[in-house]
C-alpha cells in the first residue's frame, strides 16, 4: 500500500470509527484487552498523522 492510500486510510478510520465498529471488524471480544487495543489505535493513528507525508517517506526509506 502506497503511504498515501495508507495515511488516507488511517484519516477515515481515525476520524470515523467508533469502538463498536472497531470490534466489528477486528473480531475482538468487548473486554479491557480490545478496548486497550482501541485505544492504542486511536493514538498510532494520531501520532502517525501528525508528520507530513514527506517526512514519513523520508523516515521510511520511501522514494
């Protein structure tokens, strides 16, 4: 996946999923562990979308 397809994607689900449907689609039982997870999604994609796509290919390796 293209960074840019991956950093769009990451925007929709930051911006739009709620824990409900993060459930629904990684399988995960309602307990402490998928809401752990839920919360460490919710902070990766945060973090990850506060650098510019640039710089991200620059840290990567990309082109």
């Amino acid at each position: 996946m293209k960074l840019s397809l991956l950093l769009e994607a990451l925007r929709q689900r930051y911006c739009n999923m709620n824990y409900s449907e993060f459930l629904e689609r990684t399988g995960f039982n309602e307990d402490q562990y998928s809401l752990e997870k839920f919360s460490t999604f919710q902070e990766a994609s945060r973090n990850l979308l506060e650098f510019d796509e640039k710089t991200l290919e620059k840290i990567l390796g990309g082109e």
